[in-house]
C-alpha cells in the first residue's frame, strides 16, 4: 500500500468516526444527570443520611436541606422519654408507699435518749441544702418540659402553662450553676467518708436493716446506702451538668446529632436520680424517725446514732475523749 | 379541604433567590431570619441542582411532637402553624426538624433564643384572621385572603409549587412525563412518608 493510499484510509476513518461522534453526544442531554433525591439517599447511606448544599446567606448550618435522623430523635423525646419519665416517677413514689404500708415508719428501736451527737455541720448543711433545693426545682422544672404537657397544660390552660414552662426554663438555665457549685462542694466535704469498704459488704447483706425491724449493722458516717446516694448524685449531677451545658451552649456540642445525644443522656439521667432522690427525701423524712435533725439542726439523737452509724458513733466518742484527755491533762 | 403543600422542581429553579426575598418582604421577617432559603445541591458540578425550602407542613409533624408547652396545631388545610405566646424559645423544634425550618431572634444576653419564628404558608397564626396583632407576630395572612404563598405565586420559572397536594403532585408528575426527567419532589419522603412516583 502507497503512503498516499494509507493516509486516505487514515482520513475516511476519522472522518467516519467525526460524524457519528456529534451524533451520539447530541442524544445526552446534560440536564438529565442531575442530581436525585432518591438516587442521592441511597448513595449517602439510606434514609440516616443527610442531604446538604451550599447557601447564600452567613449561617452556614441552613446548608443542610433534609435531615430525615430528626423524626427519630423528635419520637424518642416526645414519646419514649415522656412515657419513661413519668413511670419513672409513679414508680418509685408506687413502692415507697407500699414499702411505708408494710414497713411503716422506722422507728429508734431503743428510744430516744434525749443526748444529741453533731453529725453535720453548717457548711455541710449549707452544701446539702443548696444542692437539694436547686435540684428539686431543676427536677420539676425539667420533668415539666417532658410531661408538662400532658399532665399540667390540661389543668392551666395554654397561656397560663405557657407563661410557668417559660419562668421554669429561665430557672432552669440559672439555678444549675448554683446546683453545679454546691456538687463540688458535696464532693469536697464527703468524698472521704464515701470510699466503699468491708463494712458496707455487711450492710448491704442485711439489707440495712430497712427490711427488719431491730437489725443494725454497723456503718460509719455514711452507710452502703448513703454511699450509694453519695455516688449516684456526684455520678449522676456531673453527666447532667456536662450534657446541661452542652444544651445551653449549642455550638458547643457540635452537631444536632450530638445535641439530640446530649438531651436524650441527660433526660435519662435526670429520670433515673429523680427517682432515687424521692426515696432518699422519704427516708430522711417520713420514712424513719430522727433522721431529719441530721440535716435539720445537725444534731442527731444518740441512740439514733448507735443503730445506724454505730462506728462512727465510737470515732466520734474516741475523738471526744482525746481532746477532753489533752484538756484536761496538765502540762508538766 | 385541600391538603396545602410545597413542592419544588429542582429541574426548573434557577437559585435566584425571588423567593426568598418575597418572604421576607411580604412578612417584614427580621434581620437574620429565614423562613425559605435556596439550598445549591453539587453547587460547582455537572447537574448540580438547587431547592428553595421551607417548612414543609409535615404530616405528623416532629415539631409538634417534641414541643414542651405544646404551642404547634394543625390547621384545616394540613398548615403547621404556632402559637408565639406560648412558645418558650426552647429550641427542641429546630432540633426535631428534618429541613431546618424554624429560627429564631436572639433576644438577650449569650444568644438567648427569642420566640421561635417560621414559615407559616402565608397563613398567620392563631389571631384572628388578617388582624395587625396576627401580622405583627407572623406576617401577612394570604390564605384568608384567598391567595397562595407570596413566594411560589411569584416564582419567576414556576419551579416552587404551592397548593393542595395531589394538583402540585400532578402538575409535577405531567411535566416529569413530558421532559423526561426529574430530580424528585425534595422532601415529600421525609414530610409525608411518600414521594410523587411517575
């Protein structure tokens, strides 16, 4: 074959392949290859995906268009959370009565002798008491952004409820420094005399003698019980403060995702010790008899002390006498 | 009674943000707020596409579900409307939200939420109709006056739909048909558990 021969060779196919290719592109039309919603959820992962661009205007979060994962979290607060939280409360107000028709109120076995011992001083007191009042008012104003709804708003009317939920949210966002400050003060002053040790071991077989009457085991100044108190508020206010601050402070948290985590965490929590705070304020209330003047005046009945704290009751005699021995002592 | 929705063909919005300004106009909404804006999906890439959304008037709408003072109803025409004088500025709605509906003014110190605010489909709030204490709080109330939503009425390619649900679906599935594409209704999946199939 002669060069020439070949070039037109070369040149028809070229020329051959020039007139079709036009033709072929011509059949796609570019505005079919967009994007599609359908197509889009699959490919970002299913229906937990969420579809986002970009915007115009500063606020760069109005980015995301469709976030579906919302309807998910929007069931589990409106409707798991209210059911749980409000069983959580009946619940345990529900066994503390059935548990006051049995046991009835537990009495000082050996009556009161009339002698007092200190068990809490003013600063403990003070820390107990700002604690307790700030967390009750947390907890209703909390439980009434849950169940508010549906158990107070039926009673009010929409104006009046509306009005309360919005002085109880403005109490809420406050009173938690207060309630944050007092917990490091609990921690600071009790946190020695929570360290779980043998003797709670016995405690907690007997049950604390709640089931009995006129069983005692010894403890000392703070029980298996109260330690459990003890650790479930430190526990329990430090994850509702974290998760509390996150929501007060959004852009802190990061994403809705870890907002929505945050709000369900700290519901839970808040469910959970709500309900162990109502048996802790019946039993030092109308559950046994003189253990109130322990966080009242801070003097506590002897034989009080005996039956529940026996060991701490020694230390403390013990303490007593060697600074009356030193008193008293002469010096040479 | 219709069953009032939004629907925007993407295949036809040209992102020039006219809806978004008569929103904001036809309601005097606040500085910073924004009841519709124009999302730009692939913005830069070949068949990028953009969608104006705003609340999309859900059925069973996850506002209504998480809000604590219960201020959400649902109008006769299917709307998703609010009541601002009990609502407490919480901010649970934004996060129960699949599109990022509702906003809200910054009132106070450490960026306090105000009364939250959203698109009300030109429909106003529980004042009476067309009354200055309804405009004041939500805006215009075009619905009573028997007009549709300022922004797809004015729409310059007719992409944003407004109007009872099965005519916007129909319109849409027809001009699906006769071009031969379409890049879905954006978010019927997510408000009201079903797409417009062709």
């Amino acid at each position: 074959m002669t060069y020439l021969s070949r070039l037109i060779v070369a040149l028809s196919v070229v020329m051959a392949f020039g007139l079709i290719a036009p033709q072929v592109q011509a059949q796609v039309n570019p505005t079919q290859s967009s994007v599609n919603e359908d197509a889009m959820f699959q490919a970002l992962g299913g229906d937990s995906a969420v579809v986002s661009g970009r915007v115009t205007i500063p606020d760069r979060g109005a980015g995301t268009l469709i976030s579906p994962d919302n309807k998910a979290w929007a069931a589990l607060q409106g409707r798991t959370l209210h059911t749980l939280s409000i069983w959580a409360v009946i619940g345990m107000v529900a066994l503390l009565t059935v548990f006051y028709l049995i046991r009835g109120k537990i009495r000082v076995d050996s009556g009161l002798s009339g002698r007092t011992i200190l068990r809490f001083n003013w600063i403990e007191r003070f820390a107990h008491w700002t604690l307790a009042s700030t967390f009750i008012i947390l907890a209703l104003t909390g439980l009434n952004l849950i169940i508010g709804k549906s158990v107070i708003l039926p009673i009010f009317g929409e104006a009046a409820f509306g009005t309360l939920s919005a002085y109880g949210k403005i109490a809420h966002n406050y009173l938690a420094w207060p309630f944050m400050a007092s917990l490091v003060m609990i921690v600071l002053l009790w946190i020695i005399h929570n360290i779980p040790d043998k003797v709670d071991l016995v405690w907690i077989k007997q049950a604390g003698g709640l089931l009995k009457k006129g069983v005692h085991p010894p403890a000392r100044k703070f029980n298996a019980g109260q330690k459990f108190i003890f650790w479930a508020v430190v526990i329990g206010g430090a994850g509702l403060s974290y998760t509390g601050i996150m929501m007060l402070f959004p852009a802190e948290a990061g994403a809705q995702a870890d907002w929505q985590f945050y709000q369900i965490v700290h519901a839970l929590i808040a469910a959970a010790l709500s309900a162990i705070v109502i048996a802790h304020i019946y039993i030092g209330s109308v559950g046994m008899e003189g253990a109130f003047d322990a966080m009242g005046s801070g003097e506590v009945d002897e034989n009080w002390a005996k039956e529940h704290h026996s060991l701490w009751v020694e230390e403390v005699k013990a303490t007593q006498k060697r600074n009356t021995t030193q008193v008293t002592t002469p010096a040479e | 009674m219709a069953r009032m929705k939004f629907l925007c063909d993407a295949d036809r919005c040209i992102e020039c943000q006219a809806c978004v300004t008569a929103c904001k106009n036809e309601h005097e909404v606040p500085w910073g707020i924004n009841r519709r804006r124009v999302v730009t999906i692939n913005d830069g890439l070949p068949g990028e596409r953009s969608v104006s959304m705003a609340c999309m008037h859900c059925t069973d709408a996850p506002c209504a579900e998480v809000c604590p003072v219960a201020c959400f109803y649902t109008t006769d025409d299917g709307v998703v409307l609010h009541n601002k004088d009990t609502c407490i500025g919480c901010g649970y709605c934004s996060y129960a939200c699949p599109f990022g509906a509702p906003q809200y003014p910054q009132t106070a110190n450490f960026g306090t939420r105000g009364k939250m605010d959203k698109c009300t489909y030109c429909s106003g709030g529980p004042e009476p109709d067309m009354s200055q204490a309804e405009y004041v709080k939500y805006g215009a109330n075009r619905l009573a006056e028997g007009k549709l939503p300022l922004c797809a009425e004015m729409c310059s390619t007719k992409a944003l739909l407004a109007g009872d649900g099965d005519i916007i679906a129909d319109i849409y599935r027809e001009r699906v048909v006769t071009r031969g594409y379409g890049s879905g209704a954006w978010g019927w999946r997510t408000a009201y558990g079903d797409t417009v199939t062709v």
